[in-house]
C-alpha cells in the first residue's frame, strides 16, 4: 500500500517487451528450495453474496475446502472478520485515538459511526463436514473450536451463512468514500487465518495489513444491475449479464439485480469494487495479460485524460517488473479507483483516483510492483511489512528512474535520507517489530518503506548490482506463490554472490545499530578510518592524490569471506571488531572520501571526507 507520508516514496520505471503469461497454478506450491520440508495450507472458497445497494447490507453463503497440509493436528481454526474494525470502540478505533501520531484519514472518526455506518460480519452458522461447531466473535476474529480435529493431510469442508454491513469508508474498504465510489469491497469475507510452521495467525485488524492462505476463490456476486464490477478474479458469465469486457453495456437482462461470477485460481485474498458511474477501459500488454481501467465517468475531463495517460505507461510498467523481477503468471491485472489512497490485492488495487497525473502514475506504479512484492512473494505483512514495502518501493523506483527518463545515479537517495533522519531520531525500532507496535506511525511508515527499501539497495552495494539483479530473480522463482521469510532473501543473495550475509539481517534488520565510518587522519600516502557506529560494513572509497589523479580503494569486510566483484584496487579485509584501519597509497593523498556514490547508509555523511 501507499504511506502516510507520502514523501516517504520516489517513482521510477524502464519498458522491455518480453513478457510470457502462464495460468497460475491451482495446486500447492512446491517444497522451497531453502527448506524441504516446506509447506502451506490451501484453500478453496466458494461464496454467493447477495448485495443491497440501498443499505449496504450483504448475506453470505460460503463453502470453504481446507487442506491442512501441515503436520500437526488442528482443534481450533481462526477467521478473520476484518469489517467488525470498523465499529466505536474497536482496537483500531482505540488506537488510532490514543497513538502519539494518529493517520489523518482514520482520527476518530470510527468512534463517530452511527449504527447504519458501521461495518460488520455476522456469523450466523458455520459447519464442518456437516456438524455444527462451537464457536464466538472476538473483536476482528472468529474464534472456532472444531466438531472434529484435522488430521495431517485432511481436507474438510466448512459451510458458513453470515450477513454484514459494509461501513463509511474509513480506510481501504467502505462506500461512498471522497471521490464517491459507491463500493470499494476489500477484506469483506470471513477470510480464514493462515497457519505455518510458526502457529497461526491470527492478529486482529488495528491498522496495518494482511496474510493469507494460498487457494481459489469461485465467487458468485448479485448486485443493483446498473453496477459494473470489477477486482479479483475472470468474469465467467459476461454475456449473462449482458455486459461485454471489450464493450460498453449492452442489452442487459430486464431484471433488477444481475449476477457476477468470478474465478480467481491460485491467489490469497478476493476484492472487488462496484459503481454505477464505472468507466470500463482494457489494453492488451504485448506478450503479457490484457490490463482492466475502472474509474468514474464523473470527474472532471482532466481527471479522465489521465486515466487514458495512465493505460500506456501501465503498460510499460508491466513490461519492467516482469523483466526485472519474474514473469505477470496472471491473464489479466486490474486497475480501480477506489478513492482512498492505494493498496494490493489479488490482480488488482484499489487506487485514488482524482489526483493530477504524476501522483495517479506513482501510486499505479507502486501498487502494480506489490503484485510482486506480497502477492506473488506472500510475505507476512504484520511481521515483516518492510519485505513487501521496502522491497516494492525498491523497484518502483529503480522502474520510474528508467521509464520517465529521470537518469538519477541513486534513485533511491529520498529513501536514505528517510531513515537516516529515523536513525537519528531516537524513535527508530528494529525491522522486527510488529506492525501494529511501533510508537509512532511515521516510524512505521519509514522502517517499512524507507528502511525497507534502503535494506534492498544497500544490498547490492555489498554483493555488486549484478548480482542483486540475479538475487531478485531467483528469489521469485525460487518462492512465487509462497511465503517468504527475510531468511529467504539472504540465503538467496548468499547463493548468488558466494558471500557470507547473515550478519547483514542481524543487524539492519533486528537491531537499531547504526553505520558510521569516519576519516580518521589523512598523512601523506598513510589513510586511517575509524569505524564508529557499531555495524560492520565493507568500505567503497575514492582517493584523490596531490597530483590531481584519483584511485578507487575497496576494503573488504572479513566476516563476509569473500569480495564483491569491482574494478577498484581491493586491498586488506577490515575486521569488525578494531575499530580503525590504516592503510598506504602509492602517492600522497589530497582528499579523501568514503562511499562517493552514497548507497551505504552512513548516518552521518559529514566525517565520510578528509
């Protein structure tokens, strides 16, 4: 999703024209390639709803087939029921009014709800295999004690009847938000809690994002016929409802509500969006999925040029993450106005939509790059939200940096800047901290993107940029339609470079320690650096000598027992532990400088020259 602070993200993009679409698979995932005994539960929904428009009311009937595919035997599982969050009083509610830093678009507003605004789900029975179990609402979670235990590799059917509400739109979900999308439907379905080697998961909704069960969702969805729909998933019946995906509305049944039918395979999580005022646009990606534009007929006519500026450049977008990061496995991807800021969904987002041009093209670049970063590689967002939105905010920015032709030789330096100003802050925490624990928001914001992203970037100064490339790639080959750890990414980096990288994680990521490295004494042809902040790091560094000649040094850090590949003169390993290092030039030294191109993330660059 987009932060709060919006300054927190740069934009950036390149076109390539060689994208080869394949069905997502139905099946698990194979075992991972770090671990072989790896594995995941699955799913697999089939929901009717039936929609009023007038109240915003909605009946559920859902029939969910779970796999356990695990090897431990199962007496409770969890659903989460994410709309009840949106209620007075509500942990989400709560928080947002007693945080140092509340997010502007939440306040208090949810404690001002009157009844016919709130959101819920109610559960009114739910079976298994056909046996009532026992079970009670807990906040944003459904807690259920099962009829019968499953077994290591059962599969077992849970039949389900609820009703809710849909809320004012307060974040993410809801209706008639500002830019008056009637229906923005996303975390609306009580959506099972996955399970993993680390136990289940099943946090309550207080502010920050999802994880979900692999799986495949047959969705039959009946609403106000002068509604388009659009989200996850293929229309199965386009010409039932008299409503082509390659034309305007045409002979439409003489009914007063008309039923849309999707099938999504092989995805963790459904959204959709409805409004009567829906303009409906498709391009075809060249060798790549056919691309969906949904957004209001209603807006100014400089709104509705941008969205037609926009289908190009998607186009090009797509084209750049599924060359630089893995092939789009989907057939088609859509792109909604949903009116609150943006957020990844299954071959979809939910965008705003009324802002000028560069903000719509940033915020689709983003949001498209997430289709990578969390949906495909389905990190655990409460846990480790800087893999998805540090790593997301990575490539949408080295993708504008190409695409709009901005030539910045460090797209990512708004990023470094970010947590540099969080290092130095005294509110920083580590990269492991719960999404929902961290004291201030705006630290949140800049530990998951910026930090996030300066993880990913500092990452290739370490190994070299080539071999980041081959990390990235590999990394999704290797953990597409899984669930990634931050494990995997450092393991695969270690695979590709030959370098040894855990104490990398440990301490940008687990630990608040700091990188500062100084010029200590410059003498004639004899350099001494001193190492101040407690994290190691190897050292780039420029030597520009009295004759006006310059000579690029790089110093191994030991603990990595080994060396990027560079064109510089690589001389002695530094250990981490001595906090200086000496070393001689063949010249007498001028200046010198540590790190010139600024990717590593020195908290204070003013000691880097001397």
């Amino acid at each position: 999703m987009l932060p709060f602070f919006c300054f927190l993200l740069i934009l950036s993009c390149n076109s390539q024209k060689n994208i080869i679409v394949a069905q997502a698979p139905t099946s698990p995932s194979p075992p991972s390639t770090q671990n072989s005994g790896y594995w995941q539960q699955h799913v697999n929904y089939k929901m009717e709803i039936d929609m009023d428009v007038n109240t915003y009311q909605y009946k559920g009937k859902q029939q969910l087939i779970y796999t356990n595919n695990s090897p431990d035997v199962l007496n409770r599982v969890y659903y989460h029921l994410y709309f009840n969050a949106f209620q007075p009083g509500s942990e989400m509610d709560v928080r947002s009014r007693t945080i140092a830093d509340p997010d502007g678009r939440v306040g208090d507003r949810i404690s001002k709800l009157k009844p016919n605004e709130i959101g819920y789900i109610k559960v009114n029975a739910l079976k298994q295999n056909g046996v009532n179990t026992k079970y009670k609402t807990v906040g944003t979670v459904l807690e259920v004690d099962l009829a019968k235990p499953i077994q290591p590799g059962e599969k077992v059917s849970f039949d389900m009847l609820f009703d809710a509400q849909v809320p004012v739109q307060i974040r993410r979900s809801g209706r008639h938000n500002k830019e008056g999308v009637a229906l923005s439907m996303a975390q609306w379905y009580p959506k099972l809690a996955e399970y993993d080697f680390e136990g289940w998961h099943a946090d309550p909704y207080i502010a920050r994002e999802f994880y979900g069960v692999w799986g495949d969702f047959d969705v039959k969805l009946t609403i106000d016929k002068n509604y388009i729909v659009g989200g996850t998933g293929y229309l199965q019946n386009p010409n039932q409802i008299g409503y082509g995906y390659e034309t305007a509305i045409v002979n439409r049944p003489d009914t007063n509500k008309l039923t849309w039918h999707f099938k999504a395979p092989n995805v963790h999580d459904f959204t959709w969006a409805a409004d009567p005022d829906y303009i409906h646009d498709t391009v075809q990606v060249p060798n790549g999925p056919k691309l969906h534009f949904f957004y209001k007929s209603t807006m100014s006519k400089e709104k509705l040029k941008n969205w037609k500026k926009l289908q190009p450049k998607s186009i090009e977008l797509m084209h750049y993450f599924s060359t630089h990061i893995g092939n789009y496995p989907y057939k088609q991807y859509s792109i909604i106005q949903g009116g609150d800021g943006g957020m990844e969904y299954g071959m979809c987002t939910l965008i705003v939509g009324s802002g000028k041009f560069n903000g719509l093209l940033g915020v689709t670049a983003h949001e498209m790059a997430h289709s990578w970063f969390q949906f495909l590689l389905a990190t655990n967002e409460a846990k480790h939200e800087w893999m998805d939105e540090g790593f997301t905010s990575y490539i949408e920015d080295k993708a504008l940096n190409d695409i709009l032709n901005k030539n910045k030789a460090n797209p990512f330096e708004n990023a470094y800047k970010a947590y540099v100003y969080l290092a130095n802050s005294s509110k920083e925490q580590p990269l492991t901290t719960h999404a929902d624990r961290y004291n201030y928001n705006r630290a949140y914001s800049i530990s998951a993107y910026s930090k996030g992203e300066v993880f990913l970037a500092q990452l290739g100064y370490i190994i070299g940029e080539e071999n980041l490339k081959q990390t990235i790639k590999k990394y999704f080959n290797d953990f597409a339609f899984k669930h990634p750890k931050p494990f995997d990414i450092i393991r695969t980096a270690e695979k590709i470079s030959g370098l040894e990288l855990d104490w990398y994680y440990i301490d940008f990521a687990q630990t608040t320690n700091t990188i500062d490295y100084s010029i200590k004494s410059v003498e004639e042809n004899t350099i001494t650096l001193e190492r101040i902040g407690l994290m190691p790091m190897p050292i780039d560094l420029t030597v520009t000598y009295t004759d006006g000649s310059t000579e690029d040094f790089y110093i191994p850090l030991q603990m990595m027992r080994g060396e990027k590949l560079t064109n510089a003169t690589t001389i002695k390993d530094w250990a981490w532990a001595y906090p200086t290092y000496t070393f001689k030039t063949s010249k007498n030294v001028k200046s010198v400088q540590i790190d010139p191109a600024e990717m590593m993330a020195d908290v204070n660059k003013e000691n880097n020259k001397g």
